[in-house]
C-alpha cells in the first residue's frame, strides 16, 4: 500500500504532462499525429534524465558530495539521451514530417523549424530544469524522512531520560521519608504507624497511580498535601509551618512528583531547634495562568548559604525535568536570602 502510494503522484503527474497537450494538438478535430509523437519522444527522454537521476545517480553521487563524478556522469548520460532522441526522431516522425514535399504531387515542404542554436539551448534549459527538479524532490524527501526519524530518536531519547530521572527521584523520595519514619519510632509509635500508613498511600501514587508523564493537576496537589502531612510529623514544637495551597477551576494536567522535590528540599533544610525556623510553602493554580509555586525555608544561623553540594540531587533533577517537559513555558528560580533559602516555579499550561 506504502508503495502504491509513493508511485500514484508520479503516475498522475506524468499522465498530465502526456495528455493534457493533446486538447492543443487537435487541427480540426484530428490530432496532429507528428507533433504528438514528436512530444512524446521529447517527454519520455526527458522522464528517462529524471528517474535515472533521482532513483541512482543522486543516492550514487550527490549525497556522497562527489559533485564533480555527479556532473559528469550527467553530461554523459545528456549525451547520450540527445543521440538516442534523434534516432528515434528520424525513426518515427519523419513520415509525418517528410523533407522535400509529399511522394503524390511534390506538395510544399515542411516550413522551416526554428535555429538550430535555438533548439540546442532551449534543451539545454529543459535538460537542467529537469535536473533541478529531480534533486529538489530528493532532497526533499530525503530531508523529510531525516525530519521524521529525528522526531522520533527526540522523542525515545526524551523518554528515556524522563525514566532515568523519575528512577533517580523515587529512591531519593523513599530513602529521606524513612528516615523521618525511623526517628519517630522512638518518640511516639502511635505517629509512626499512621506515618506508615501514610507512606504506602504515597509510595502507591508514586509506584501506580501516576506511571504516564502527566497527571490531574487536583490529584497532584491531594499528593502534596499528603506529603506535607506526613513531613511535618517530625517538626519541632517551634518550628512555624505556613501552607497554602489552591487550585481555582483548572482542570489539567501536570508532570507527576512536580512540586515534591522544592518540599522535600525546604523540610530538609528548613528544620532546626532555632525559634525562628520557618517553612512556607504556596502553591496557586488556575486555568489562564497555569502553576505558581513559592517555597521559603529558613537556614541555620551559622552559615547564611545553603552550600549546593547539600541541596542534593532533588534539584538538579527537577531542572532537567522541567527543560525536557516544559520547554520555554516555565520559570525555576532560586535565591540564597541572607537568613533564608527562596525557590520558585512557574509553570504556563497553554
């Protein structure tokens, strides 16, 4: 079928070319038999020059740069084109053009054709015409199909990389809330085994829920309230939690496990025994201007920067995420404040 299809356009170009001229060749209702075959002749030699070139000499020469064997392999084959035209031409067309008048009564001679010079640089413009036109439609094609394979290697090379990212993200995600889980143990069992609880519901939304790229924006942010609540089991009696988060209408869709590396990154960091560590998270969504996420976290007084070294993986990786899946329709920034650590993102959903 894949064939058929290629072939029907050469097939239906060239039945124009070799029938549409016979509505100007009818003399009084009968076609002009030498004219017609004469154009015949001329457009098959012509067709010969162009499928020679675009099924072999241009995979054979052009696209190995050997442009000098191309040109020449063309005026060879121009040549010989030229000599087998006029053959055939001798051969078919002379009893309609006869030379020296009709055998019955000497009738008038055929009238004079135009200069030879003429002729020869008319074909001459025809013949490399039809070149032109043969490397263009492969060239074409050519970069067509590159185009299309392109897409293709993009697109398997984007997912593979989106994998890779979302392996990475997982265990880190699994390893710090453990450790949480772990230091609550001793302290009070009770939140400890709610925090179990709460961590296979995760880890099933991590792991099932949300295998494509792209998941319900309300169903995200149900996950990242979750998480922020079993985050702040282990927070100290002094540490200030300030949590907003808002979805007004919108009903798309988002990159899954967007939002939890920016909180995972502030309760890491955020906490301490100082009375005035804070963590404020602030999440806003609607349907014109996409995501806006905030999140400020406090720092030890003893070192105003949060070394990158320590902000781990969790970073970095939301960047590349965020370059692979939102390409120019976002906007990730963070901000060594003098007592603070400041991170946001924008994310535009049209």
């Amino acid at each position: 079928m894949k064939k058929i299809i290629k072939i029907f356009p050469h097939i239906l170009v060239w039945g124009i070319i070799l029938l549409v001229p016979i509505y100007f060749m009818l003399k009084d209702g009968a076609l002009d038999r030498g004219a017609y075959i004469s154009y015949m002749i001329r457009t098959g030699i012509l067709a010969i020059l162009f499928y020679f070139n675009y099924l072999y000499l241009i995979d054979r020469f052009l696209f190995r740069k050997q442009f000098v064997g191309y040109a020449l392999a063309n005026i060879l084959l121009v040549v010989a084109l030229s000599i087998f035209q006029s053959v055939l031409q001798d051969l078919f067309t002379t009893p309609y053009f006869p030379k020296f008048g009709s055998e019955a009564g000497g009738g008038p001679p055929k009238p004079p054709g135009p200069p030879l010079g003429m002729v020869m640089f008319s074909n001459y413009v025809l013949n490399i015409f039809v070149l032109g036109l043969s490397v263009a439609l492969k060239m074409t094609i050519q970069w067509y199909g590159d185009s299309i394979k392109f897409e293709q290697a993009k697109s398997g090379q984007l997912e593979a990389n989106l994998r890779n990212l979302r392996s990475q993200l997982n265990p880190h995600f699994l390893f710090n809330t453990l450790n949480n889980i772990y230091s609550l143990i001793a302290i009070d069992q009770n939140k400890a085994q709610d925090s179990v609880h709460r961590l296979s519901n995760l880890l099933r939304y991590v792991l099932y829920d949300n295998n494509s790229n792209f998941v319900p924006i309300e169903k995200e942010l149900e996950f990242t309230r979750n998480y922020i609540d079993l985050m702040k089991l282990r927070l100290s009696s002094n540490m200030k939690l300030n949590v907003l988060i808002e979805n007004k209408g919108s009903n798309d869709t988002i990159a899954s496990l967007m939002f939890m590396t920016l909180i995972e990154n502030a309760f890491k960091h955020g906490s301490s025994t100082s009375e005035n560590a804070f963590i404020d998270i602030k999440i806003f969504v609607e349907k014109k201007s996409g995501v806006l996420c905030t999140v400020e976290n406090s720092v030890p007084e003893k070192g105003n920067q949060i070394e990158s070294a320590n902000l781990g993986i969790g970073l970095v990786n939301l960047s590349k995420r965020l370059e692979l899946l939102y390409p120019e329709k976002h906007q990730f920034e963070i901000e060594h404040r003098p007592y603070s650590f400041f991170a946001m993102l924008r994310i535009d959903f049209n």
